[in-house]
C-alpha cells in the first residue's frame, strides 16, 4: 500500500509531504509552549511548500 502511494506520487513528493508534516507538528508545538507570533511564521511554510511542489508538478 506505501509502496503503491510512493510510486504514484514519487519519491521526492514523498519526502516533501513528510516535511510539511513536520513543520506543521513543529508549529504546533512552539504555538503551544507560548512563542505564538514564532509558530505562525512557521507555520507559513507549509502551504508555501506545497505551493512550490504544485508550481513544479504543473510547470511545462
């Protein structure tokens, strides 16, 4: 089932979406110690991100 999801989107989107994830439970977790202005910021990378992989999927 991974290995399927992996082959239909790619390795590197892979990694990408994994990255995402990281940055929003990162995010997350600095809004919740207190650092809210920090966290937003943060938190804007994600669509940024996916944005980027959209602009490079739909590029020709």
């Amino acid at each position: 089932m991974i290995k399927n999801f992996i082959e239909r989107i790619g390795a590197m989107n892979c990694v990408m979406l994994l990255v995402v994830i990281s940055i929003i439970i990162v995010s997350e977790y600095i809004f919740l110690t207190g650092d809210k202005l920090d966290a937003i910021f943060i938190a804007f990378w994600a669509p940024t991100i996916l944005g980027f992989m959209n602009y490079l999927k739909f590029r020709k």
